[in-house]
C-alpha cells in the first residue's frame, strides 16, 4: 500500500510539468492576441446593445472560473490588430453550459455566429461549444460571448484549427471507449460475483460503479449523445442526480464492506447520517432544484469522502481488517485525482487532454482498486475461516484427549458413586415411603384440626336442639299423665253406680285440668322435639357430609351440597354482624374426592370468617359471599369475602406449606397448601384476587370429569 501511495503522489507531481502542446491542446484566446474581460449580469435579462458602455473586468486567463453562480457572463475580447483565422474555430471546452450565445461587434452593427457544434455529431463528438469564426477579424472588432451555468461555471476558451479540434475529439472518444471498457468489465464482473456470494457489498459496489459512469459520461457530454436529448429535464438534472445516487451507493458500501456496524458504532452512526443526507439532497433537487442541490452534493462529496478515508483509516489500523487498506488507497487515489482536477481548473497545473481526464483515470483506478478490495475480502475471511477451523480442529483434538482421560476418572468414580447409590437406594425407598405416609398424616392431620376447631362450636349447635327437646320431656310427661288420669277414671266407671253422677266428676276433671290447652300443649311439644330432632339429624348429617371418611374414591358428588355442609358446620362461628350470601348456580355433578373437596370449601371459609375477625374497624355489615356457576364445560366457586385482605407479597406467598400470617399457635400454614395440592389433584386451578383493606376472593375452578 505504502508502494501504491509513492507512486500516486509521483504521478501527481510529474503532471504540474507536463506542456499543454505535448498532448495536442492549441493555443489560448491570449496568445492569439486577444485581451478578455467579463460583466456579470446577475438579472440573467441584459440584452448586448445595453453593455456597450459597461465597464468589464479584465481576465487574466483563458479558463473562465466563476465558481458555483447562475448569473449570465458576458466575455468581451478585443484585439489590438487585424488577423486572420482561415479554418479556426473557437471552442468552450464545457458541455455543461445552459446557454452558449457568440456575437461580433462590427462598425456598430451585431452579428450572431451561430453554434456550429452540430457539424461535428455525424463523426464524432463535439463536446463543448463550437464556434466558426469569420476569416478575418479586424482590429476595432469585438467578440462577445453570452455564457451562463447551472452547475460549476467553468469555461475553458481557445482557438483551435478545426483539424485538430477533430483530433483532440477523436483522442478523447478513444479515452471514454477506454474508460467505459473498464468500467464494464468491473460491472460485469462484480454482478457475476453478487449472483454466487449474494453479498450485499457486491451490489452496492456495482450500483456504485454504474451512478459514477452516469456521473461522468454526464460531465463530459456523452450522454446527451448517445442516450438522451441534450437539454431535457433528464440531460439538465443527470451530473447531481447521478453524483447523489453515487454518493448513496458509496455510503451503503461503505457501512457493509467496512463492517461499521461491529468495528466501530461511532463511523457506522456518522455514515449512516451521510446517507440520509443524501437522500434529503434529492429531494432538494426535485423541490428547489439544481442550484441548491449541486451546491449541497458539493459539500456532500467532500464530507463523504473524509468519512470514507476516516473510517477505512481506523478499521485498517486499529482493528487490522486487512481488506480496509485497499478500499484506503482507492479512495485516496480518488481523492488525489479530485485535487489534481480542480487544480487544473485554476491553472495550478497545465489543462490539457490528459489532466481534464483526471478524474476519470483515477475513478477507473479506485474501481479496480474496489474490485480488489472485495476480492481481498473474500480471501480475508476465507483464511480466517481456516485458521478457525484449524484452532478448532486443535481445540476438538485437545478435548478429545481430554474426554479420554476423563472418561476413565468418571468410569471409577461412576462405579464408586453406584455402588454408593445401590447401599442407600433402600434407605430412600424408606424415605419415600415415609415421606408420602407423612405427607398424607399432615393433610389429614390439618383436616382433623380444622374439625377440632368446630368441636366447640357443633357442640354448641347440637345442645341447642337436645336441650329444647329434655326441656319438652317433663311438661309433655305432665300433660300425658293427666291424660292417662281421664283414661284411667273412664275405666273406673261404675255402671252399678250412677253414671251420670261419675261422668260429671271426670268433666269436673277435665275442666280443672284444661284438657284443651293440654291436648294444644301436647302438639306443641311434640312440634319442637320434632324440629329439635331434625336439627340435630341436620348436623350429624352435615357433619358426616363433611368428612366422608368413607368415601375415598372418585365419584360425582354436588358441589352446592358441600357448601352448605360446610357452612352449616361453621354457623356457631359466625360474627353477629356478619352475613352469608349464597349465590347457588344450577351445576351438574362434578367427579371429586368428596372429603377432599369439603376440607378445600371448610379452610377457605374458615380463613374467610377469620379474615373478617381480625380486622380492627369493624363494619355494621360484613358479607361472606359464595357463589356457583356453570362455563365452558368447567365448575366455577367464588369464596368472597370483606375482610382485610392481602398485600402482593403476602398474595404470593400463601400456597407455600407452612407459611401463615397468624400468630404462634393459631395457624400451621398447612391449609391453604393442602388447598393448593387438592385442587392440582383434581385437575383444576386456584385464582386469587385481592385487595389490602378490602378483602379477599378464591375462586376455583373445577372440570367436570379430572380425568
């Protein structure tokens, strides 16, 4: 690479000696004895009769340079003598120019001499502006030239003998065949290439190369020869339409050859940004066109190309990606080729048919270079991906030998480690057992606990009915016996005696006893012994509902039954201020464990009532409410109550066994994991909702058949 830059910077310092005659250029306006001045006129409306008193600029120099300006110069050019210029012709070597008018001013008359450009198009190409001047030029003669620009004012003038305009024409079309060889090859090649590797740098590269030929064959006026109408809206927008795609194109090069996006986020951030803002440069074309969008692309090319170096500088030289130094140095010949052609445009080296090529011989280079570039790439990582591929081959052998060796180590300690495992394996086989034995003491052991809880309470609610039912028995005895006394007399009778006198004695009887309110009382006690009775079956049969110790095999069972099993047992714990809503749906038989599933009903709503208890502010009217419905082929039942509810780590934490937020001694924190364990059992699921301060609400759900 250092190489490749020693030879540029000596090829670039042999052109500030070459001669202008060495390649064909004739002379210039001044040597042929003319003396060149310019008006600007900033209207774009000054007709020639009115500049004729107008003061004009002296020039200098053959090469009209008035930078980026879309105002309408006038060139005037004097001689001191007569001359003659059989066959000359004088030729603005600019293709670009909007308007390109020549007129002499003769003994006060204007002639025009028309554009004579089109005489050359049927061999070769004229590019530039051709004008046939008139065999003799007198002294008080003046020529004026009418130029004006859209893009870069630049106007090299001379006079040339049509013989060899014809020649330089003819050089220069062998030099654009040249070039465009070049750059079809490259294109050629790279698409080839973009069809078997399918990577995205290849064709961004071959657009690249495309937009730069546009770009080029546009400046140099070939285009508008061979492809499209000289002044259509296509040949006046083609240089910054063209220049902005190839700057697109470089940017989007740029980011996938380089790897930006992995090498550095800094360059691939600041590239990225170049390449909206060449996109927004078309827009500007389109919207407030070609003065301002070629004045931007300008900035654009310049700001690009100080990105490109940069970023191709830092990825070759801090993180050593090889193939960077090949896009480093095509972009630098690029840039050195750049120089050198602006630098001629100001006569800082000689303008001739070599140096107004620079920048195509150096963009023909820098594709090359490009081309090599990708291909080093390719190569680049292709060794990577061998010594890769040898480090793993290493890599897998190492641990190959490795594997052996520690194979060996954990055949012994396999053989020590089951030997191990056969001596304790009846040890676990125990401890399982055990285990599952205590798992299934610790369920029942909490059932039998909930129900110890209830003794107090169910045998308050079964002395209640008892005691109604012994207090009846003495009263009832009383009225029977006076009943058996009125019997007992009626059997006495005496039918030898009177009788009429016996009977009214028994009436006198039944009056002093009251049979009536006897006989009324006697209904009554009977009534309440009767209702005693049921209540206390009521109980045993809830009771026994509950526990259904005898029912441990899977059978449908109504879930609504349960629930008010369960609440008929918990009635004595109930709060005064507490009431039970029971919203009971209308649900087919579920297939459960029936005593499983009463111990899941019993510890929810025993930790419901005691949720209520505990809150330190109470309402006039706490609710418990139960709810059961049918959906989706599933068993809803929502436990809800207005207790204190639950915090969100509390609420996550509650299934965990032997977790509680009661006191020592209140609670084992095994209820609501055997809740959780149930339900699991049976298949269904358990959902939680609550709100601190508010209450709680479980609601499970349940299939109808588990299995």
């Amino acid at each position: 690479m250092k190489r490749l830059l020693h030879i540029l910077f000596f090829f670039a310092f042999t052109l500030l000696f070459f001669d202008a005659n060495a390649v064909g250029y004739k002379e210039g306006i001044v040597e042929n004895g003319f003396t060149p001045s310019y008006y600007r006129d900033g209207t774009n409306k000054v007709e020639l009769t009115q500049l004729l008193d107008k003061k004009f600029t002296p020039i200098k120099t053959e090469i009209f340079n008035f930078g980026l300006d879309s105002a309408t110069f006038w060139i005037k050019m004097t001689r001191q003598n007569d001359s003659s210029f059989a066959n000359d012709i004088l030729f603005i070597d600019q293709s670009r120019l909007a308007l390109a008018e020549m007129y002499i001013l003769r003994n006060g008359s204007i002639l025009q001499i028309p554009n004579s450009s089109s005489i050359y198009t049927n061999n070769t190409l004229a590019q530039g502006k051709v004008f046939k001047i008139p065999p003799f030029i007198y002294k008080n003669d003046i020529i004026f030239l009418k130029l004006r620009a859209t893009e870069t004012f630049l106007a090299p003038v001379s006079i040339r003998n049509e013989g060899s305009l014809l020649s330089t024409f003819s050089l220069r079309g062998i030099i654009f065949g040249f070039y465009t060889g070049i750059m079809a090859i490259m294109f050629v090649y790279n698409l080839f290439l973009f069809i078997i590797i399918r990577d995205k740098s290849y064709l961004y590269y071959i657009f690249y190369i495309l937009f730069t030929w546009l770009t080029q064959i546009s400046i140099q006026g070939y285009s508008s020869k061979y492809f499209w109408v000289h002044g259509s809206v296509l040949d006046n927008y083609s240089v910054v339409l063209f220049s902005s795609l190839t700057l697109v194109f470089t940017s989007l090069f740029t980011l996938s050859f380089l790897n930006t996006k992995v090498f550095s986020k800094t360059w691939n951030k600041l590239i990225t940004i170049f390449f909206y803002l060449t996109l927004i440069n078309l827009l500007v074309l389109y919207f407030f066109g070609i003065y301002y969008a070629f004045m931007t692309m300008q900035f654009l090319t310049i700001t690009g190309t100080i990105l490109a170096l940069s970023a191709a500088n830092f990825v070759y030289f801090k993180k050593h990606f090889k193939p960077a130094g090949y896009y480093l140095v095509a972009w630098s010949v690029l840039l050195i080729g750049a120089i050198l052609f602006i630098m001629k445009d100001y006569g800082i080296i000689p303008y001739n048919n070599f140096t107004i090529y620079l920048l195509q011989i150096s963009s023909a280079i820098e594709v090359m270079l490009l081309s090599f570039a990708l291909a080093d790439k390719i190569n680049f990582f292709k060794k990577e991906n061998e010594v890769a591929q040898a480090q793993a081959l290493n890599a897998s052998l190492e641990n190959q030998k490795l594997i052996k060796e520690q194979n060996i180590v954990l055949e012994r300690k396999v053989q020590e480690r089951t030997e191990e495992l056969q001596n304790t394996n009846s040890t676990l086989n125990v401890t399982l057992t055990n285990l599952k034995d205590t798992q299934s003491q610790l369920v029942d052991a909490e059932k039998m606990a909930a129900l110890g809880q209830l003794t107090a309470g169910i045998a308050h609610e079964i002395n209640n009915p008892i005691n109604f039912v012994t207090s009846n028995i003495k009263p009832l005895e009383l009225d029977i016996n006076d009943l058996k006394e009125i019997i007992t007399r009626y059997e006495e009778i005496d039918f030898d005696k009177d009788v009429k006198e016996q009977v009214e004695e028994i009436e006198a009887f039944k009056k002093q006893i009251d049979l009536n309110f006897v006989n009324n009382e006697i209904s009554s006690l009977l009534s309440g012994i009767s209702e005693g009775a049921k209540r206390t079956a009521e109980i045993i049969r809830s009771l026994r509902n509950f526990s259904r110790i005898d029912e441990t095999d899977m059978k449908p069972i109504d879930l609504n039954e349960g629930l008010q099993s369960t609440l008929v047992l918990v009635r004595n714990n109930l709060p005064d201020n507490l009431t039970v809503i029971k919203e009971y749906g209308n649900l087919p038989k579920v297939e459960c464990l029936p005593g499983k599933i009463n111990q899941v009903f019993m510890n929810l709503v025993s930790n419901a009532i005691q949720a209520i208890k505990t809150k330190e502010i109470q309402r006039e009217e706490e609710f418990l409410t139960i709810k059961t419905w049918y959906e989706d082929q599933q068993v809803k039942i929502s436990i809800k109550d207005s207790g204190i509810g639950m915090t969100e780590e509390t609420k996550h934490r509650i299934f965990e066994p032997f977790f509680t937020t009661k006191d020592i001694g209140e609670g084992t924190g095994l209820g609501l994991s055997i809740v959780f364990s149930i339900i699991e059992k049976h298949k269904g699921h358990i959902e939680v909702i609550s709100k601190l301060g508010e209450g709680t609400e479980f609601i499970i759900t349940l299939n109808i058949n588990p299995q």
